[in-house]
C-alpha cells in the first residue's frame, strides 16, 4: 500500500494560499494525516487506502486559515529499502513541491523508530530554508508518547507526537504550522470576524446535549430568523437571527432547526463538524448534558475552542433533572474538567423549559464587548513571530502560537514548547506592549506547554 508512485507530487503550485507539503517514506501515515488535515466528512469518508492517492492537492483550513496541503507522495519508489543513497531516488517533482512549500511536515512512524529512508528525508529537509515540522505518528495513546524523543536525532527540531489515525495531538500539530506559514493578506482574519460587524456564534456539545432545543428557544419564533447562508462544509448552514443584541449569525445549524433535523450524526462525525464550526465561529456556547457529566470530549472540545482563542460559555442543561446532590457534584466537575478555561461564564440552564435561558444574551453581550476590544489572533502571532527572530529565547525555547485571551487585563495565551525564562517572557510582553500601544496596562502572559495538560 502506500505512497508508491515516485512521480508523484503534482508540478508547480500555483494557487495564492500558502502551501504545507506533507512529506516522508511510504507507510507512516501521510494520506492519513492528510485526510486529517483536511478535516472534512469527504476526507474522512475516504480513509480507505488508495481513495486519496491521486489526490495532490487538497484546500484546507484551520483557525480559520485557508491553505493548501500538498502530498509530496512518493518520496520512494516501491520496493526501495532501508539504505542507498536518497538523493538518487527523490525525484524530482517530489523535490520542487517541497522547495515550493512554505511548511514542510515529515511524517515518521513512532512504532518503526528512525529508518535509513527517514535520515534521508531528514538530511533533505535540514538544508531547507522554511520552516519543517516533525510529526510522529501512530502515537495512538499516552503510552506511546515516550517513542517520540528519539526523533529529536533527526535534526529537525522537537518532534510532534500525533495519531492521525484517531486525530490525536493533530490540533497541536496544526497551531504550530498556522503560526509557521507566511503573513496572510491582511484581512482575513477581521473578515472572519466581523462580516459586517456580525458575530458568529456556534452551538456545540454531545449528541443529545439540547443543542437544537437551545437553538429553537433562542430563535423563538421562525420570525426572528433572518436568513440561512451555505457555510464552508458542503452541507453546512448558517443561519441569521435577529436578536435584542442585533443580528448574530448562529454558525452550522443544520441539524438544529424545527423539522430540520438531519440524521442524528456519529459521535465523531459531530466532533469534526464543531471543530469546524468553531473555527468559523467568534464565541462558542459549550451545551453540556449535566445529567450525564462533563465527558472527555467536552474537554476536548473546550481545548479546542479555548485553543482557537475563541471565547466560550458553558451551559449546564437539562438542569431540571438534576437533584440537589448531583447539582453539586457537576459543579465540582467543572473545576475540576475544565479548569483552563479560566473564568468562562457557566450557565445552568434548561433548554427545554427555557429557564435561565434568558440569562444567556446578557452574558453574550459582555463576551462580545469584550471579544471586540481583541488584538487578531494573526497579528499577535506576527509581532511574537518578529520579536523570536530577533531575539530567540535561549535553549531552543519557543513560542508556537498565541492567542489573546482576554481584553481586561489584556491577556495573551503563549504556547511553547518549553518553559521559558522570565527574563524572556518581559521582553514578549514589552514587543507586544509597543506593538499594540497597550500603554500602561498591566498585561498578562499565560504560558502553556504545546503538549497540554
Ligand atoms: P502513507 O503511505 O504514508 O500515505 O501512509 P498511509 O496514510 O496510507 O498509512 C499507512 C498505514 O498506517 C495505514 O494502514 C494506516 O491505517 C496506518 N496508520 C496511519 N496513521 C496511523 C495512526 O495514527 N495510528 C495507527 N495505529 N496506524 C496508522
Ligand atoms: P442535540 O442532539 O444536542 O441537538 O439535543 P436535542 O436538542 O435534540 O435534545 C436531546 C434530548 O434532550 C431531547 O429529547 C430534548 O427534549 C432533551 N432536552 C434538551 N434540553 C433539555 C432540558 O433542558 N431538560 C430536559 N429535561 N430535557 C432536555
């Protein structure tokens, strides 16, 4: 299986978005970490081998950032073994879609270790001039993680662990690589923002969370709906409502309608669609079953919108059926599960019955006074970007990918690779100090590792 065609990256590429070119020996993963990356139900559709493989070059997006993920293919020709020199079997087009890239990801195969075809690899990339990433794959769970050290010897800087297989450690990976490729043409980021001045808001949480009963009870009646709109995914729908705050458009709401409702999705597939969802989106509302706890994918998917710089509140449904004692205990849950999220809003509501619904425009309001005072997330990464180069922080120490936070203090989330020095973490704050004009005002710098908590 695998890539085998030695011919195969597609010649020049020609399109304006930036480039990621996915690269490495046949086997470990790519086309899988491709499908990955593009995130969407056709990809995804497609694992089997063999479907993608005459697929080069695929759009993508992430943060809201739009690319283009190139499949270098056959890096090998078949049957080519562990030895000899790489030089003569890379062909040629797989070497100019590499220099076209603007990221380069190597992916290897944690469980095979470093072969002779990945020192190869490695030695091609390490004259590049571009950024190159290492992602080691199969890392399927913690136990695995250990395995990704030992890529540290290929010369290419702290490796990735991920699993594109079950889409582990892939979010991080792509934070890194978003912050890695070339300025954006300017606007794209407020346009995501602001279209017009609307704000996005998604909906998501569990199959069964009460997302739809949420949406139909802000909707009200339909006559405050204002119009749907084609989303990005191809079945994805937008839909506009007036409210009390002025229009906001409620973000893939396909399945949320009256008489609307679509095929109750898998777990999964529901995941990918609030991923995307969130992306596309300015503050996410995390619907949380409280009768059934704060699952491991609410985490992950608070990670996720916290990890987009999106704002989030958290609603507590089905509050109703909830006794005094587990009313308690989900609280609890809530630090506990949920910490990073800082002071986000939680709000305990039932959908159903529309109680403490009416607390939530309010609460919106804040978040968007707030969200609207922000530093774009593109260029906060810009000026950390300049301010690295011109002075890296010691030992290799790096920041991959930030965001703001907050506006009140002003607060930027740096994530890194490694601890930094204090030293190093006022000279960030000074670079983004003038580069904002925050003037005076205290400014707070929150620190985490890129491999979480
Ligand atoms: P490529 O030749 O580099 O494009 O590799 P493929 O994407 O075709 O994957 C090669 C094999 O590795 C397939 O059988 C995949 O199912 C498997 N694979 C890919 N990613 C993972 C992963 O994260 N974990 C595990 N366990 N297997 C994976
Ligand atoms: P979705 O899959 O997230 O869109 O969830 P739905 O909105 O379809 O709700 C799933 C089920 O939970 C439905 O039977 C709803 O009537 C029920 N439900 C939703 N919100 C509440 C609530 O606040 N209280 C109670 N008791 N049931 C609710």
């Amino acid at each position: 299986m695998a890539s085998s065609s030695p011919a195969a990256a597609s010649s020049a590429v020609s399109s304006a978005l930036p480039t990621v070119a996915i690269v490495g020996r046949p086997n470990v993963g790519k086309s899988t970490l491709m499908n990955r990356m593009l995130g969407r139900r056709e990809a995804i559709v497609a694992e089997q081998p063999g479907i993608t493989r005459d697929r080069k070059e695929m759009p993508a997006r992430w943060q809201g950032r739009e690319f283009t993920v190139v499949d270098t293919g056959g890096w090998l020709p078949q049957g080519a073994g562990d030895n000899a020199s790489m030089d003569a079997k890379v062909s040629a087009q797989s070497e100019r879609s590499m220099d076209d890239a603007d990221v380069v990801v190597m992916v290897v195969d944690s469980q095979a270790g470093i072969t002779g075809d990945d020192e190869g690899v490695a030695g091609q990339l390490r004259g590049r001039e571009g950024p190159v990433f290492v992602a080691v794959n199969k890392v399927d769970d913690v136990a695995h993680e250990n395995l990704v050290w030992e890529f540290i010897r290929l010369g290419l800087g702290d490796p990735f662990p991920v699993s594109a297989l079950h889409g582990r450690g892939v979010g991080d990976l792509l934070d890194a690589v978003m912050a890695a490729l070339p300025e954006e043409p300017a606007e794209a980021d407020v346009e995501r923002k602001s279209d017009a001045g609307m704000v996005s808001v998604s909906i998501v949480g569990r199959p069964n969370a009460g997302k739809s009963t949420l949406f139909n009870r802000l909707i009200g009646d339909d006559r405050s709906v204002v119009h749907d709109q084609p989303g990005t995914t191809r079945d994805a729908i937008d839909t506009v409502v007036n409210t009390e705050l002025g229009p906001i458009r409620f973000v893939d709401t396909a399945g949320m309608r009256r008489r609307a409702r679509i095929d109750q999705a898998a777990e999964y597939y529901s995941l990918l669609r609030a991923l995307d969802a969130v992306d596309r989106s300015d503050i996410a509302l995390l619907v949380i079953d409280a009768t059934v706890g704060i699952t491991h994918q609410d985490q992950r998917l608070a990670e996720r919108v916290d990890g987009a710089g999106c704002p989030i509140v958290v609603l507590l449904n089905k509050w109703d059926l909830l006794d005094t004692e587990a009313r308690e205990a989900i609280v609890l849950d809530i630090d506990r599960r949920l910490h990073f999220l800082g002071e986000a809003a939680v709000l305990r509501v039932s959908a159903l019955s529309g109680k403490g619904v009416n607390r939530l425009l309010p609460e919106l309001r804040g978040v968007i006074a707030e969200y609207q005072r922000r530093i774009p997330t593109q260029a906060v990464n810009r000026v950390l970007r300049d301010a690295q180069a011109a002075h890296p922080a010691p030992d290799g120490a790096r920041v991959l990918y930030a965001t703001q936070g907050a506006a009140d203090p002003p607060t930027f989330t740096l994530f890194a690779n490694r601890t930094l020095p204090r030293t190093y973490l006022r000279y960030l704050e000074r670079r983004l100090r003038e580069a904002f004009d925050l003037g005076s005002v205290p400014v707070k710098l929150r620190v985490r590792r890129r491999s979480g908590e």
